[in-house]
C-alpha cells in the first residue's frame, strides 16, 4: 500500500465536514461540473450559431427601422434583441439543466458522490454554478450586438446593466427548476419533457390565463343614460361648458355594457418573464418619438392591465409596477427548487422516490 | 469502542415497499482482515452496503462502520470509509488523473495531497500509462481497478466493495487479492462480496454467508467445515500406470480423462497416505488436489434447499 497508517486518514480538510455548505464543496462540485459541460459539447459551434442567429435579427430589425424611417433605432433594436435573446436562452436553459441529477444517476456517478464529503447543499449549489454559467456566457456573447444598440444611439449603458441583471436572473431561476425537476423525477427524459412545459407554462400559459381570467372577471352593468331631446333638431350646446342647452325634454335609454377587470387578474400576467423583463428595465420614454419599443410596449400593456384608471397616457403611465411581483416569485420559486433539490440529494435514503434506484 | 473501528452490524431489516431486500443480518468485520460476504443473487448483499456506505436507511437494527452510526453522522463515516459500487459509472471525457483528483477534491484533500494521491494509486493500479488518457478508452477491467482506486483515494480506514473482481483478467485479479491484502495488513477493515468462491477463499480470512436477507453463518475461513469424503484429481506422468495402481489398492476412481483422474478420499491424511504409497510404489503423480474448495462447499452446503 502507501505506507500511510490508517490512523494519518483524516485529512486535514475533513475538519470542515460539519457545516452543510462550504466553498470549497460548491467550487469543487461547479468546476468538476462545468469541465464535464465543456468536454461533453461544442460549445465553439452553439456559440456561434447563437452570435449568428442574434446577428441575424439585430440587422433585420435594423433595416427595417431605417425603411420606416425611425429616429434613434437603438431603443427598437435593443428591444427587439432582448427579447428574442430571452426566448432563445429558456430553450437553452432546461437543455442545460434538466438531466443534471437524474442523468447522474441513470450514469451511475450520483450515488458515489453522494458518498463523499461533499453536501447535499454543495452538490446541488455546484452544479446548479455549473449550469448557470454557461448561460451567462450566452449572454456575454451578445455583447456585442448590445454595443452596436449602444452605438445607435438612445439607449442608456444603466438600462443595458439593468437587463443583463434581469436576464441572468430569469435563466438562473429557470435553471433552478429544471434542476429540481431533474431531482423530482426519475427519469431524465421526463424531467425535460417537464421543464419545456414549464417554459411554455411560464411564458404563453400567463398569457392565455390572463385572458381566461379577464372574461371571468368581465361583468355586463346596465348603463342608464339620459339622452336630450330638442324639438326642432337643432342641438344647443353651452360654448364654454360643453354643456346641452335648451333642451325640450330628455329621454332615458338602458343599455348593458360589459366592464373587463383588468385590475382583477393582472397579477397573472406577472410570472410571464418577458413582463418582468420588460417592465423591469424600460424606461421612461416621450411617447411622441416614431418608431417601436417592444420593451414599452409589453411594459404599457402589463402597467395599464393592473391600474386601468391610469390609461395610455404618453409618458410612464403608471408608478404602480408590475416586474417587483414578478421578480419576487422567480425569486421564491428559485429558492423552493434549490431547497427541494437539497432535500432529495440528502442520504441516507429512508423512502425511496417510485422508480429511483439508489446506486 | 475497539471493536467498533470496523464494520458491526446487528439485526437490520430493509424493506422496499412489499420486498425485504435485508430481513435479518449480523454481521462483523473487524480492522486488520478481509471478510468475504457470500450468498446468492438478491441475497441483500449490495442493500447490505448500501446501508454500510450511507446510503440507505435500516428499517431497524445497529450499524457501526468506523466508530460512527451512518445514520445519524453519516458524515464521519464517509470521511473513513471508502465504497466500490458492484456497478457504477466513470466521468468518460476525464481523464483517469482528473478522475482521482475529483474524487480527492471531493474528500476535502489539498491539492497538491490530491495530486500526490492520484500519482501514488495510478502507480498501485498500474494505469500510470493511461492517467492522462480519457476513461472512455479504458477496458473494462481497467475502469473497475479506477473505480477501486478511487474508492481508496481518502486512505479510508474501512473498505466496502461489491464485487471488485468482477470483469477483471486474472493478473489483475491476483493484484487486488494482494492490495485487499496489504491493505489488511495496515489495519484497515475490508469487506468484500463475490460470486467468485475460489477467489475469495485465497483472499479473505473471515466469512459471512447471507440468504433471502439473513445471517446464515459467520465464521472464520479456516474453521469452515470440510465435508469428509470429497473427490481428489490427480494425475500421473503415465496415466495407465496410476490407474493400475488405484485397482491394486482397491480406491474407487473415475475414468481418467486429459486433465488426470478424480478419486474420492476422506479428508487430508487419506491424500497423503495414498500419495505416500504411489512414491513408493514408482508412480510418477504430478497432481494431487481436492476438487472444489472448502469456501464452494460450505455455500452449497448452505444454499442448498433453494433447488
């Protein structure tokens, strides 16, 4: 053998055994896991087609501002790129993600990890590192294509930063449940399957629960108005009031109306990522400008939906926000599926999830 | 405590659902000896290391492996216990280096500990040649005798291994033979489950038989009962001579065939005194063994009514 005794075995580090999570597990686990990520794809390809694709659009969405002839294409075009760039990164983000636990033990490597020294925590933690990064180097990729918004002018760097952030948060939460869903359910073809229904969940469902629930809400009144009648057919109106005089008589009219209730069910609208992100970055912008920020858009939409009385009125309608809910429930949501993660990784194993083997 | 520095186990139960995979073992392995766990396919055996690794929770009974329970600080027993899954998979795109390095990392050892570690078992499971080689290109045996190593990578003081021999070509199983050995010798508690008898009786010092989730026995290898009259091969530079010979003496035998004969003897000293008799008698035997071993005997002995 080595010669070493077996009373020389506890190493030095081990003394740190007691705390459920230490940097040196989750920096351990994350590069372990992140060279298995580099060494398993091409990564040089899927960046590429991914600079390419985003290239793609940012041009188109360029020649088409200057066909309509808009002033400061920036705002438009870094619009349009982020948004585009959120779709195309939550199809990435459960691809990364949904096997991470599930395809570690249909591989036989989870269970002799899970005999190491490394925690439930770190081992969670780690790979949940490991697969947000890529991500976010998705994200640094586009860089460029931000500069050249920034070059166009119209955007300010604050609301670039302020994106990104809001980005990598939404990919990172995403990234959290698809993980935890590979940890929930055996088999990894199903936790994928899963995590896709989540992305479609998350960013269409909103949408059609939003409008399900805006019928629901819809109630029909009964408006009841007087209507003036003058005699000879010759309405009179005060100049200055706007007020009908010499009236001759006045008739009613009943009519039902139907009154939608967007204040009622905004909220559904406030898990959608694209609201978040939208409402969470775009800023104020003078309404009369030509051209078209998807970003204000999409922030007017969901704003107007939970503070109607507010209408469209130009600048910034509305201070009552939408993104901080939104944001708190990826937050939460995040938190609940690395918490759950956690919790399945722990051993020793008293019941046994249906279907799971332990090694 | 002293007696706990290995493995003890008292009366645990595991069930899966309506399956008692484990209804009843005890079970001892001390520091310093090799034990052997036998017993038939879906005897318990590998839910038996579950347990012991921390992986599993018993229904009920004791365990001590290292002077902890692994279940209440399962940590301190992975810190001393090193477990060799019966079948695991490897990192394909590492290399067999970074493999060990991970797993040292993952021990909590230092760096440069962990390169030291990697460098000193690569040499002990001779693949210092392909360390820097990717593990898919390694044979199967190869990636078993990695998984053995890494298994050692944290000098643990208790060894748990699920059929390490399996897959392995008989040079290699010879060398684990001599490193579960060596490994004895420092002290270190191993325990080991095989299908393959003849192995371990060359390996192990202790025994421990399992069927259907129970302790059928327990014993040293060496006070394992030998059934008396068992069958001897033997064989003679000149088989007609032997032959001939055996008819003189009136010792009932069997056809000789190309690897000799088989005669039936009752025990080591009826072997010797026919021996003796053949040398005098100007017999050239060159083979005399009992057929079988003492280890294959007792577990047919004990798994019997399962025909």
């Amino acid at each position: 053998m080595t010669g070493d005794s077996p009373a020389s075995v506890t190493d030095e580090a081990t003394q740190s055994t007691g705390a459920a999570i230490g940097w040196w597990g989750v920096r351990t686990m994350a590069e372990h896991e992140f060279r298995l990520r580099l060494r398993a794809g091409r990564w040089r390809w899927l960046l590429a087609a991914w600079f390419v694709t985003l290239l793609l659009l940012t041009w188109g969405l360029r020649a088409a501002l200057v066909a309509t002839g808009a002033a400061e294409r920036g705002v438009d075009m870094f619009g349009g790129l982020m948004l585009f760039m959120l779709a195309l990164a939550m199809l990435v983000v459960p691809a990364l993600t949904a096997q991470s636990i599930n395809g570690d033990r249909e591989r036989g490597v989870l269970a002799t990890l899970q005999t190491t020294l490394l925690t439930p925590a770190e081992i969670a933690i780690g790979k949940l590192v490991a697969a947000w990064a890529p991500t976010l180097v998705f994200l640094a990729v586009s860089l460029p294509l931000i500069v050249w918004c920034l070059v166009e002018g119209g955007v300010s760097v604050g609301r670039v930063i302020g994106t990104l952030i809001a980005t990598a948060l939404l990919l990172g939460a995403l990234a959290a449940i698809a993980q935890c869903l590979s940890a929930v359910f055996a088999r990894s073809t199903t936790s994928a399957v899963m995590s896709y229904l989540v992305v479609f969940a998350l960013s269409i469902g909103t949408l059609i629960a939003f409008f399900i629930g805006l019928m629901l809400t819809t109630e029909t009144e009964t408006v009841t108005e007087r209507i003036p009648v003058w005699d000879n057919g010759q309405p009179q109106f005060n100049e200055e009031t706007g007020q009908p005089i010499n009236v001759d008589r006045w008739q009613t009219a009943e009519y039902e109306a139907s009154v939608q209730q967007t204040e009622k069910v905004w909220w559904l609208l406030a898990p959608n990522p694209f609201a978040v992100l939208a409402d969470s970055t775009s800023g104020t912008v003078e309404w009369e400008r030509t051209g078209f920020d998807p970003l204000q858009t999409i922030r007017e939409g969901v704003r107007s939906a939970r503070d109607p009385d507010s209408g469209w009125s130009g600048v910034a309608s509305t201070e009552k926000a939408v993104w901080p809910y939104g944001l708190a429930f990826y937050l939460l949501i995040g938190v609940g599926a690395l918490t759950l993660t956690i919790r399945r990784l722990r051993t020793p194993y008293g019941v046994l999830p249906r279907g799971v083997r332990v090694a | 405590m002293e007696q706990r520095a290995g493995v003890e186990v008292a009366g645990i139960r595991r069930i899966f659902g309506e399956v008692i995979a484990v209804d009843h073992v005890d079970l001892a392995a001390p520091p310093g000896s090799v034990t052997a766990l036998v017993g038939p396919n879906g005897s318990g055996k590998t839910t038996l290391l579950l347990v012991l690794a921390t992986l599993l929770r018993p229904d009920s009974g004791t365990v001590w492996v290292a002077n902890h329970d692994p279940v209440t600080d399962p940590q301190a027993v992975r810190a001393l216990t090193g477990w060799m899954p019966d079948s695991f998979g490897t990192y394909d795109t590492l290399t067999a280096r970074e493999v060990l390095e991970f797993a040292a990392s993952a021990y909590r050892l230092r760096r440069d500990r962990g390169e030291q570690r990697a460098r000193e078992l690569l040499e002990l499971i001779h693949l210092a040649d392909y360390a820097d080689l990717p593990v898919h290109v390694l044979s199967r045996g190869q990636k078993q005798r990695l998984g053995l190593a890494r298994a050692l990578v944290h000098n643990p003081t208790v060894l748990l291994l699920d059929e390490p021999a399996a897959g392995l070509d008989p040079r290699s199983r010879i060398e684990l033979r001599g490193i579960l050995r060596g490994l004895a010798a420092d002290g270190r508690a191993v325990l080991v489950s095989s299908h393959v008898l003849a192995e371990l009786e060359t390996m192990a010092d202790r025994v421990v038989f399992v069927d259907r989730g129970q302790t059928v026995s327990e014993q040293e290898l060496a006070d394992l009962p030998r059934s008396e009259r068992r069958p001897w091969r033997m064989q003679a530079l000149d088989p007609n001579s032997l032959v001939d010979a055996l008819d003189r003496y009136g010792i009932e035998h069997a056809d000789p065939d190309a690897s000799g004969l088989e005669v039936l003897l009752s025990g080591d000293e009826a072997a010797a005194q026919l021996l003796a008799r053949l040398v005098r008698d100007e017999v050239r035997v060159t083979t005399c063994a009992p057929v079988g071993s003492g280890l294959e005997d007792a577990y047919l002995a004990m798994t019997e009514d399962r025909r």
